[in-house]
C-alpha cells in the first residue's frame, strides 16, 4: 500500500510534466521541424533510463503536441484550390444552423469529385446561402462548393478565430455555389448519433414552438448553443451561470451519476453475482456518459468530462483506490493526450482549476460547516479562486456569480435540467407526454430566467478590466489559494498583497505629446482607435453583419476593455455606409460617449451628435486633431463632391510630434480633388489610412503627391470580392515609395511614438501575436528594404 501510494505521489509530477510540455507547443510561432521531432523521441526514453522521469515526460508531452499539430497542419487547402468551384461528397457532420442568409453546417469530405486529383480538407465548414432546401444531420450531399483557408480577424482582446476552426479541425471555410449537381445522395443512417441529434432537435422545437427558450433548453439538453440569443448570452455572462447551461461535467457527471445508481440498484434487487455490482454500476455509468456525449457531438467540454468519468469508474472496475489528486492529474495528461489543442480553451482550464479548488478547499480542514453553510462557503470560495482565470481570459469578472450559482445551480443545475433531458427522452418514444413535460420545463426555465435578468441588471453585477499578463494572473490565483488556506495557519493576509497587481493592471498610455493609432482588423470595413495620454477616439466602428454579429461588440468593445478604455471621448462616423457605421449602435449602448461626430448624425443614437466639417478642430494631451473634410455646406470645395456618399466622409488629421496621420474614410477622387485645392501642402502626414480601403476610385497621384506618406494602412478583408486594395493603387504606392501594410495579412495595425523619438513604429498584430496555426497570408508587398520597425 505505501509503495503503491508513494507511486502515486511520483506520478502526479510527471503527469504534470507531459502536459506543461503540450502548452509550451501552443506559444510556439512556428512549429518545430520533423528532424527535431525525432531527435526529442530519441532523447526521451534516454532520459527515462538516466531517471530524468521528468524531463522525459515534458519531452514526450512537448514531441507528441508537435506531432498532433502538424499533422492537422497538413490536412490543409491548396492556396491554387481557393476561389475555385470544386465538386465534393460527403455527410452533413453538425446540425444545420439557420439564419437569416441561409443555412450553415460542417461537412465532412469523403471523395474530390472535381478538380481531378484534387486535394481538401477532411472536413470543412459551409454555409448555403438563401436556399429552400431542409438540410438534416447525417445526410450525404454532393454539392459545388467554393473554399478558401481559415482566416479569421485578428485583434488584441479579441476572438481568436483561426484557434477556435484549429482545435475543431475546420481546415477550410466556404460557401454552396448553386449547381445543377448538388443533389442528395443519400439520407442519414437512423442509427448513427447525427441523426440522433436531428431527430431530438426537431421534436425539442417543436414542442416549444416559438418559445424565447427554446435555445437555452436545447443547450441545456444536447449543447447546442447557436440558438441562444446574444441578450442570454449577456445574462449568462453577466451572472456567471453559463457554465450551467454548456453541456458540461455537470450533465454528464449527472448523467452518469444516475445511470449508476440505476444499476446498482437493479444489480442488488436482481441479485446478479457473476459480475461485481459496484464495477457493473461503473460500467453502466461509462456507457451512459459516452451514449450521452455522443449525443451532443462530442463537444470538446463534453470528452474532457467524459474522461474523468471513465478514469473515476475505472477505479472502481479495477478495484483500486485513486486519490482525488491523482485522479484529476491523470484526468488532465489524458485530455491532453487525446486532444494536445484542448489547452488553449479557457473551458479547459476553468474546468480543471475548479475541480482542483473544491478539492484544496475540502482538504486539511478541521472544522466542517453544514450543508447549507459548508455550499454556500464554497461556491464563494470557488468564485473567487476562478476570478484571475475568468480576468485573464476575458478581462471581466461576474460580481453577481456566488449569488446567481447560490440558487441557479440547484434549480437549473440539479432540477430543471434533469426534468429536462427526462423530458427529451419521453419525446422520443410518446411525443404526446414529452410535450406537456417540456412545456412544464420551459415554465421553470421562464421562472429562473426572470431571478437572473434581475441580477444580471444590476449596475455592479460584473467588473470589467484589462486583463492582466499571465505572470500577473498567476499571481493572483496564488494569491487566492492563500486567502482559502485552512484557519490557524499563519499569513492568510499576504494572499491581498498577490492579489493587487492584477486587480491594478493597466496597460500603459502614450506619453503627453503621443498618441497610439490602431487600425483594427474588421474585415472588409473600417474601425479604427486613437488614443493620448488621456483621452480616446474611436474613428469608424466596423460593419453590422447580421442581428446577432456586429464589429461593435466582438471587435471594438473586446480591444477598449483590453486597454482599459470604459469611455470614449469623441466618436467620429465618417459616413453612412454599413462597413463604416454598422458597429456605432453596440458602442454608443455599451460605452459613454461624450460626444459624436458624423457626415450623417442624425444616424446615431447620440443625443449631442453634430455634423463634422472643416474647420472643426481641439488638442488634448498636446495632440492636435483637425477636421479637414466635408467642407461647410454651399462652400466651394464641395462642388466636386457633391455626387457621392463616400465623398462626404468626415476627414480627420492627428498631428504630434511623433508625426501626423490622416484618417481619410471613403473619399474618392472627387474629394481628393478638393483637399488637395483647399490643404495642398497642408495635407502632409507621415500616416495614411488608405481612402476607400485602396479601391482604384482613390488614392489619386495629386493626392499622394500632396500627402507624401511614408506608410499606408489598409483596412480590407481578406479574398474580398472587390478585389481590394486595388492592383493599380498598390502598384502607385510602390511608385511612390511608401509602405503598405494591411489589415488582411497583418491583423490589427498598431502606430506607436517611436521609442527613440525618430518617428513612428508600427506594429503588426499578427506578427506580433503570431501562433503556429495562424494563416500565412501572402503579404501586401512594399518597396524593397521597408518593414515595419
């Protein structure tokens, strides 16, 4: 027994070991080569033999991530492959997810039917725009597709797009070209999972018809989320119950927990002998639990569950008993080894670091509180022990969480949804019974609902901040485990001092005299941020794409809260177009602006917003901002422009020391025409946004003549179908010596004082930030020798 325990003791290092090995390769900007590869294979069992056990298992945790990564590197699309129409065969591989543009879905490739001798990914991720057809899980389609490489927007603070297709190895993106070959080819398997999911998804929205839950119920029952809507989400966040709602160890520990109780019972009234009851019930709860995932596609929160419930009952099976500890540490080396990209979700850790904070707070404690009390106790500890992850990841924190969880993990947790999958599973086998019990379901769901919109509306219920650098928020985690030390244990105090730094980060401002320019990465739109010493502009805010997706609120509000910005000084709108707009009505509600400035105010939810025009101008923090364009109405210089929209854009020039840069909208040659008669020399900046984001009706040689800039930033998508920025333009930057950098290839470009005082320094996101999985766009060429310092 002590040898067996010493063991365990032993082991718990090494596991750990394996998997720091599996995160040190997703810091990687590039993978290391295959040769290397073999050679750390080499040297791991060497080391093994020397008893280096933990050095030995770093190497094999660091090979094996490297190994699993390259290989999914490798199911890639040929960049001859993208834009072009390829005919492929395979299965609907997700449920079907209407929106307002059509219908989209993952698919996996069984064969290449045109190009021949062609090459694509395994499995892809489509969308059929305005298509009448119903498509359902499990089917098997041949259909024309048009592809290109994931490429997602790439913004500090942001969603990290590229990792979330990597690590659900969606290796291309693309859209149903409308042909006469698409065609069904067969329907789906009956018994296969897929149809599974159809089926109970189908009789779930039926059975709720148009109720405003019918999404949070199919989370709660199957995991899928994309039905719930962005205001839920906003509660669920606000209150931090969203845990409770993701299919997550909670579902399928629930379910396993009732499948072995089940068993067990009918194990001892059957009185079976020839197999254990205990090892029968652990069996039977595995089962259940791999049924259940199976269920909800094996979503990635779902497999990390999945395993520790198998490893748990294997205990059991094999008659052995597991420390807590080594449970959990084998728990983790075994999600890492089935899956080494599982590092990079913040579920991962949240999971795994709240299940090791329960355990921490349960161990060593002398006196133990009621059940009330002693859960009430921990569900605040856990809160606190899960802030600086919940800050690290996503820059706020749910004051209102120890309350909400206070009650929703019993009600929604331990009541509704096991009334719910209850309710499901009757809907399968007597419609008739389910639907009354889904419809008393969604009665207590309403009821829950309405106590969780009521704190979720609360002014303090969430703290947002910058999220701090990870030795920070490690320090803060330390920092809280040393506040929950048991009682009589000297120091407990000290556990504040770790805590401040993270809860006083802030990123730093430009100096008096500087200001910082970020030209976000929007796609093919335009949002840009300008910040001084203490003050912010937010000049363009992106395009609303959909009711549920707009740049406001998954660009621009992510990249302010990741500099501590909460209130923005000046908004400017340059124009009315959607690209450009579009994101206004998410900022204006989330953020206080004090005030707006447009070619179009009257298009903006701000009571103060005026119409910007030349001659506008003010300084903050020695920063000088000028208003150059549209001219005052009936003045001269607007005759020219007088017929186009994107020749009204509001105009707006920075000048500092550290150089000046002009913020230029969508103007076209018209425009250009009369800054360049009102300004000529005047219009001189070191910066250039480029007008119209390089589209060959802007950028005119008078224009860059007067200009002379020495870098041009382009904000434009990547594989746009305008083709931007234009051939012609580009090739005239070229002429002009300027660099060109655009949003496409570099993600977020950042324009800083120059630390030296010699001028500005620019900064590629994408370069700067750049990952092992992130798209190796070509680059927009510049003149030879320029790069960004």
């Amino acid at each position: 027994m002590k040898a067996s325990a010493r063991a365990g003791r032993n082991g718990i290092p090494a596991l750990l070991a394996f998997v720091c090995g599996g995160i040190a390769v997703q810091t990687l900007p590039e993978l290391p080569s295959p040769m290397l590869l073999t050679g750390l294979a080499i040297a791991a069992p060497i080391l093994f033999l020397c008893r280096r056990s933990l050095a030995c298992a770093l190497l094999l945790g660091f090979a094996w991530a490297s190994a699993f990564a390259l290989l999914r590197l490798h199911d890639e699309l040929p960049r001859n492959l993208e834009g072009r129409d390829i005919i492929v065969e395979g299965t609907i591989a997700s449920l079907p997810e209407p929106n307002e543009r059509g219908v989209r879905f993952e698919f996996d490739v069984g064969r290449i039917v045109s190009p021949e001798g062609g090459r694509a990914p395994g499995h892809l991720r489509l969308t059929w725009y305005d298509t009448d057809r119903t498509l359902r899980a499990g089917e098997h389609w041949r259909l024309t597709v048009r592809l290109k490489r994931p490429h997602g927007m790439l913004n500090p603070g942001g969603m990290d797009y590229e990792l979330w297709l990597f690590s659900r190895n969606i290796r291309a993106l693309g859209y149903v070209r409308e042909s006469p070959g698409n065609a069904l080819l067969r329907p789906a398997n009956p018994w296969l999972p897929g149809a599974w999911r159809q089926t109970l998804s189908d009789r779930i929205h039926a059975a709720l018809a148009d109720s405003p839950f019918d999404g949070v119920i199919q989370a709660l029952v199957m995991g899928a989320e994309d039905a719930i809507t962005p205001s839920q989400w906003e509660v669920l966040r606000r209150t931090g119950t969203a845990h409770l709602i993701a299919i997550s160890g909670s579902h399928i520990s629930l379910v396993a927990l009732l499948a072995y109780g089940i068993a067990a019972g009918a194990a001892a009234l059957l009185q079976v002998m020839r197999w254990p009851p205990p090892a029968l019930a652990a069996s039977t709860a595995v089962a259940a639990a791999a049924g259940y995932s199976a269920l909800t596609g094996f979503a990635i929160p779902t497999r990390r569950a999945l395993i520790m419930i198998a490893i748990a009952m294997g205990g059991i099976v094999a008659q052995r008993h597991l420390r807590p500890a080594h449970t959990l540490a084998l728990a983790l080396a075994a999600v890492v080894l089935l899956d080494p990209l599982s590092v990079t979700s913040p579920g991962f850790w949240l999971s795994f670091l709240a299940v090791g904070f329960i355990l921490y707070l349960l161990t060593g404690r002398l006196h133990r509180a009621g059940l009330v009390r002693g859960l009430a106790w921990t569900n605040w500890a856990t809160s606190l022990g899960l802030a600086p992850v919940l800050l690290f990841f996503f820059g706020q924190v749910s004051l209102a969480s120890p309350l909400a969880n206070l009650f929703a993990v019993p009600v929604l947790g331990l009541a509704i949804t096991p009334l719910a999958l209850f309710s499901a599973l009757v809907l399968l086998v007597w419609p008739a019974v389910g639907k009354v019990l889904m419809g008393f379901t969604e009665t207590l769901v309403a009821w829950t609902w309405k106590a969780l919109e009521w704190l979720s509306a609360l002014s303090w219920a969430q703290w947002q901040h910058a999220a701090p650098p990870f030795p920070t928020a490690l320090l803060a985690a330390l920092g809280a485990a040393v506040l929950m030390i048991p009682r009589g244990i000297p120091g407990r105090w000290l556990g504040l001092f770790l805590l401040l730094p993270a809860a006083t980060h802030a990123p730093a401002r430009p100096p008096e005299g500087g200001y910082r320019l970020t030209v976000l990465d929007v796609g093919q739109a335009l949002a840009s941020v300008v910040e001084t010493h203490a003050h912010t502009l937010v000049f363009d805010t992106g395009a609303r794409l959909s009711d549920s997706f707009d740049m406001g609120t998954a660009v621009l509000e992510p990249y302010l809260r990741s500099r501590g910005i909460s209130a923005v000084d000046t908004l400017v709108v340059s124009h009315g177009d959607n690209d450009h707009i579009g994101g206004a009505a998410a900022l204006l509600q989330r953020f206080p602006v004090a005030a707006a400035l447009s070619s179009v105010p009257d298009k903006l939810s701000h009571p103060g917003a005026k119409t910007c025009q030349a001659g506008q101008s003010w300084e903050w923090d020695g920063v000088r901002f000028e208003m150059l364009w549209p001219p005052v109405p009936g003045g001269v210089e607007g005759i020219g422009a007088a017929g186009k929209d994107n020749d009204t854009s509001c105009v707006l020039k920075i000048s500092a020391a550290q150089g000046s840069a002009l913020l230029t909208g969508d103007i076209e040659r018209g425009a250009e025409a009369g800054l360049v008669t009102r300004y000529g020399a005047g219009l001189a900046s070191t910066v250039l946004v480029a007008p119209h984001h390089g589209s060959k009706t802007s950028s005119s040689p008078e224009f860059l003549s007067e200009v002379r800039p020495s870098t041009v930033l382009v904000s434009a998508g990547y594989r746009n179908r305008w083709g931007f920025p234009s051939p012609q333009v580009m090739e005239r930057y070229r002429r002009f010596g300027i660099r060109v950098f655009d949003t496409a290839s570099g993600g977020a470009l950042t324009v800083l004082p120059g630390a030296d005082g010699s001028g500005p320094e620019l900064i590629p996101y994408r370069l700067s930030h750049r990952r092992y999985w992130h798209d190796t766009a070509p680059r927009t060429e510049s003149p030879a020798g320029a790069a960004p310092r």
